[in-house]
C-alpha cells in the first residue's frame, strides 16, 4: 500500500509541476480536475522540498471571509 501511496504522490507532484511550469497558477480545484488531488498543500510541500521556488497567493472573495490559496512557480533570472 506505501508504494501505491508514494507513485500516487509521485504522479501528482509531477503533474502539478507541469502545470506550474507552464505558467499558470495552481488552486485545489484545478488541482482536483487534474490529478485527483486533495492535499494540494502537501503536494506543494514536497516540490518545496525537492528544491522547486513555489509562492503562495491567499485569495479572498469579496466579503473578505472565504480564502483559498493559489500557488505559482517562481520566475528566476
């Protein structure tokens, strides 16, 4: 089951690391329709890890009560 576990979690980082690379921003809806992933923030944290300049965006509807984050790769020069 922890080798399903880690090729699940394998797969979605890169997945969303392809995305990211593409320019977009990545929110946990996008990344549900993408790859099945709930813990969008934890995906993050791996990339993190693996060395990958990912900023945080915290958006906040209109009433200011709900946020979420968006996440995006950041551009070095």
């Amino acid at each position: 089951m922890a080798t399903l576990t880690n090729e699940l979690t394998k797969s979605q980082c890169s997945k969303i690391l392809e995305y990211l690379q593409s320019g977009k921003s990545i929110t946990t809806p996008i990344a549900r329709a993408l790859c099945k992933c709930e813990r969008l923030a934890a995906r993050i944290s791996d990339l993190r890890k693996k060395g990958h300049s990912i900023e945080t965006t915290i958006i906040y509807t209109k009433l200011g009560r709900v946020k979420y984050a968006s996440y995006s790769l950041i551009k070095t020069q």
